[in-house]
C-alpha cells in the first residue's frame, strides 16, 4: 500500500487502467498497522521481536545500498570470501588456453 501512495505522489500522469480511491490504501495501511502492533502487544514473544528486528535491518540495508547508492566494495570482499569459506563453494578458476 505504501508503494501504491509513492506511485500516485511521483507518477501522478501514468496512465493507469484503473485507478483505487486514494482512500483505500490508507485505510489497508492503519488496519495492517493496527493488527500487527496488537498482535506483538497481545503476545509479546521472541518471534516477534526478531522479525521486527528483521525488517528494520533490511530497510538499514535498503537504504545504505540501494536508496543512497553506496557500495562498500571492500565489505562485499571480504563478506564474500567469508560466504566461500563458510559454504565450501568457491567459483573454479577458468583458463582460456
């Protein structure tokens, strides 16, 4: 629902086959808000709290690498390297002889 807001503020003249109240994802957007916060206070458990925790490190990812366009290449080094060691599986070295 937040894309569709984004949509409609950044591409207001795109043609659209049919265009939602605007509404309509406001209202989706409060009730899924709603729902999700008085399930973690209803039952405040462990899985909650990690995929809260989750989600907020992926819009931390999200915003350094994508929305800033910023890529460490020495961190995606060195976190590659330690993925191959890790997983066993590194990329055999190809000649052209």
């Amino acid at each position: 629902m937040v894309a569709l807001l984004v949509l409609r503020k950044t591409q207001k003249d795109t043609p659209r086959p049919y265009r939602v109240p605007t509404v309509v994802p406001y209202c989706v957007l409060l009730i899924s808000m709603f729902l999700t916060v008085f399930s973690v206070i209803d039952d405040p458990s462990m899985k909650y709290v990690t995929a809260i925790l989750l989600i907020l490190i992926g819009v931390g990812v999200y915003t350094i690498f994508v929305y800033h366009r910023k890529t460490p290449t020495t961190l995606l080094r060195k976190f590659t390297f330690l993925t191959q060691m890790l997983f066993q599986c590194v990329p055999p070295n190809t000649r052209d002889d």
